[in-house]
C-alpha cells in the first residue's frame, strides 16, 4: 500500500513559539476551503488535539515514538488520514526535542522523517530580526534528512518588522511562506498543566479558533504551503486498524480468582447486581465532559474492535452510570478543578463504587486514579481507593518505562509498557498492596494500584502499542 496524503509538519525553535496557534489556525483555513484536512500532534499531548479537532472537524490524533514504537508512526498517521485532502502535523517542543537521554527519538524531526514530510519552521520573531537568518540556517541544517522547507514568522511587530526579516531570510535559502502580527484574540489561557481544554470553553475556543485561520489567511500564503504538501514523498506500508490488531494479539489468558489485592467492602454498599446485556454486548463506559478531556481515539477504537460498546457519560453531570455498564474507562484531564462539583455529585460516586467493589473491571489514569480517591483536596471522592490525593507545586513530568508488576485487567504481570506522567498532584500512598507499574526512571520505584477488577495509576498509556490491552479488559467485562 502507497500512502500518498499531502502532508507539513509544523515545528518551532523552542516551546512558545506560537506553533498550535499557526497549527490550528492552518488547519481551520485549509478547511474553510472545503479540504478534509486531518490534525497530528507530535508526542503525548491531550490538549492541542482538542484544539485541532475544533479546526477540522476530524478526530485530532497523537503521533508518540516513544508511547507506540517508531514502526507504528506512519500506520497510525495513515489510519488518521485515511480519504483527507491534507494532513497537517503539530510538533513537540523544539523541533530536535525528544525524550530526555534518548537522542532524537519521539521528536518532532524523527516523525518528520518517519512520514518523510516537509517541516515548516514556526519562529517568534519577536525579539530578533537580522539573527532570524542564523537561526533558521542553524535549524535547516543540523540534520540533512529533516527537509526544512520554509518559514513562517510570528509576533511581527511593525511593516518594517517585517522587511528587515525578509531581507535577512533572503539569504538562508529558506522561503518566507508566512508572516504573523501579534494579535490578543488567538491567546488561549492556560493554567498549572498548559492550555485550558476545548470542553471547558467551548464557545470561547470556537472564537480563538475562528481568529487564528483569520490570522493565518491574512498571513500565509496558503497556496505555496499546500504546494509544499503536495510533495511530501509517498510512504509504503498499511494503515492502522484496530480490528485487525486486536484480532492478531494474544487471547487473554483464562481469569483468575483474585485480581490483586481485594479491598474490604463497606458494609453500607449492597452487592452490586450484574447487569443483564442483549447478546452478551459488553458496554464500557468512558468518562468525558469538562473534568475528564484526556484520552486517545485509538482506545474506543480498540475497546469497539474487542467486543465493547463503548459509551461516553460526564462525571459532572450523569448520576448513574451507563445502563449495562459492564467496564469502565476513567482517563486523565483535570478533577482538582472541579473537585467539588465532582464531590457533590454522589449518586454518580457511589455507583462508580458499586461497580469497582462488585469486580468489574475499571482502568483508572492520572485523573481518574484522583477520582477513585478516598479524597481529593478535601473533598469525597468514590472511596474506592483508600488513598488522599491533593494538589501539589511540584510538577512531575516525562516519559517512564513500566512494567506490570501484577497481574490485572489490563496486563499480566511483566508486561512491559512505555508511559507518560504529567500532574500536579500527589496520592498517598504512592502504591498498594499490589502495585499497578514498576517504574525505572528517573528512580526506581512501583506505583499505583491493582484491586480486585481496578487498575488505577498516574501513567498514561497508549494502548495502540500493546491492542491486548483492550482484548484483555472486553473479556473481563464479560467474565466479571
């Protein structure tokens, strides 16, 4: 199979450039053409996407060497882009920066090079004029397989701004195909974990967007850029799909028992009744809604090609859980803010337990570790984990390589798998009884929990890396 998708990586100096402002606001232009544009974002980030998704009207993806192997690159782009007219691919950081220690790989140059695609350099020229021209010639030919292909300025200042910088990029060789003042309405706000969601402004996000593919048509010369597309090289190799891969993954070994340590259970929960579903249909409940915005697409996709049906429901605003629920999915996003609305909503709370102390099996990341809390900031949590989690200065943040340390259901114990954290939070304890990951940077140490059907951590995964995952936790659902 030849992938042919025209296709940019955007890329920038350093982080701040302004590189998912021009990213988005390309994405939203090329689509006001009537192109079905597809959005990528280099690396593990929830946020962007979101943005991205507003843009194009198409599931923003993520594209990690690090999470999913480098050999899954350029299926998992494929899958994405699969009848689009143009891909367009946010990068990470600068455009060298990778995982720490680890080279280039999981930068925005080792994808571009893996998709064998064009970069255009995003520079805040802010600060700079004649310089620009060193910096550009610096990042054009630090590696000859990485085609930096053109530049697009931003922050200009003034028309004389403007002229000394493309006076002073004539000489690079490398084409100005954009130049971009500054402008307050494409700002987006951002607190402790980066920019604010797409689902908690809705309305204001649809606005900020609408102003950057403004920006960007004003700027840009769109007509070179998707010139430049058009002449990214053509892959080989098949698209992603999730049917496939979980039909061609190991079967599930037969259940246990026990999964992990079991928890006491509260004498005041009554046993929860096992839902009867047509068919056997197993649903799998995924938290969304303002409190849970973090997941990749390739997991319901997964959990669909398993057997699942996968069912979406807002811890914020739904008092019960789906009707048949039988697993259920809480991934990361940003409970600490809206903790009390999350307290107050008890009904919800206690069917969450319910379900968790009947043995169904729950997959609990970063948010929803907090969520399966005994407390978070004070505030009552589903008490299904005996843990307080609080908000915290500290960052912690990068990739980890894990490895299950028990046996759960998501993974047989000594699977191995790539992670990645990113909170501002604590729980104590750190780990349970039977801890969920075995960590070995920056230091080793287990963490996280494995309880009866629950497996609660504050590592993100990316499941497209190991589709047995999926296989595995659909035929819990079943046996549960």
């Amino acid at each position: 199979m030849v992938i042919s998708v025209p296709r940019l990586v955007l890329a920038a100096p350093s982080s701040g450039s302004g590189k998912t402002t021009v990213a988005t606001g390309l994405m939203a232009a090329f689509a006001s053409r009537g192109l079905a544009v597809s959005p990528h974002k280099v690396g593990p980030d929830y946020i962007d996407p979101g943005y991205h998704a507003l843009a194009t009207g198409r599931v923003g993806r993520n594209l990690d060497a690090y999470l999913c192997g480098t050999e899954l690159i350029a299926p998992l782009f494929a899958h994405g882009a699969r009848g689009c007219d143009l891909a367009v691919v946010e990068g990470v950081m600068g455009l060298y920066d990778g995982a720490a220690g680890e080279g280039e790989l999981a930068s925005t140059a080792q994808v571009a090079k893996l998709l064998r695609a064009p970069v255009v350099l995003v520079v805040d020229a802010s600060s700079q004029s004649r310089s620009v021209a060193a910096l550009v010639h610096g990042f054009a030919s630090w590696d000859p397989e990485v085609r930096v292909s053109g530049v697009i300025l931003n922050k200009v200042g003034s028309s004389r701004h403007e002229e000394m910088l493309r006076k002073a990029l004539d000489e690079s060789g490398v084409p100005v195909l954009g130049c971009l003042r500054r402008a307050a309405q494409v700002d987006t706000p951002a607190r402790h974990l980066g920019l604010v969601p797409v689902a908690e402004r809705r309305s204001d996000a649809v606005d900020a967007v609408g102003a950057m593919a403004e920006q960007v048509r004003r700027g840009c010369d769109l007509d070179a850029l998707y010139a430049l597309a058009r002449g990214a090289g053509e892959l080989s190799g098949a698209a992603w799909d999730a049917a496939e891969v979980v039909a061609s993954s190991p079967p599930p070994p037969l259940p246990v028992p026990s999964l992990g340590a079991a928890a006491p259970r509260p004498p005041h929960r009554p046993e929860r009744p096992r839902p009867q579903t047509p068919d056997g249909l197993r649903v799998v409940a995924v938290a969304g809604g303002a409190a849970f915005t973090f997941s990749y697409a390739e997991h319901a996709e997964l959990l669909t090609a398993a057997g699942a049906e996968v069912v979406t429901f807002d811890p914020l605003r739904d008092e019960q859980l789906p009707d048949g629920t039988r697993g259920l999915v809480i991934g990361g996003g940003f409970p600490e803010v809206y903790a009390p609305e999350l307290s107050a909503n008890e009904p919800l709370r206690k069917a969450v337990a319910e379900l968790a102390f009947g043995g169904a099996p729950v997959a609990a990341e970063c948010a929803g570790l907090l969520y399966l809390s005994r407390e978070l900031d004070g505030q009552p949590m589903c008490g299904v984990l005996d843990v307080s989690a609080r908000m915290s200065e500290r960052l912690t943040l990068g990739y980890r390589d894990a490895v299950a340390v028990s046996d759960s259901a998501l993974a047989v114990a000594g699977t191995r798998m790539r992670g990645h954290e990113f909170h501002r939070t604590v729980v104590e304890p750190g780990a349970g009884a039977a801890p969920a990951w075995g960590v070995r940077a920056p230091e080793r140490r287990v963490e996280g929990f494995v309880q009866q059907g629950v497996h609660a951590s504050y590592l993100h995964t990316h499941w497209a890396s190991q589709p047995g995952v999926a296989r595995r936790f659909v035929e819990r659902c079943r046996t549960s």
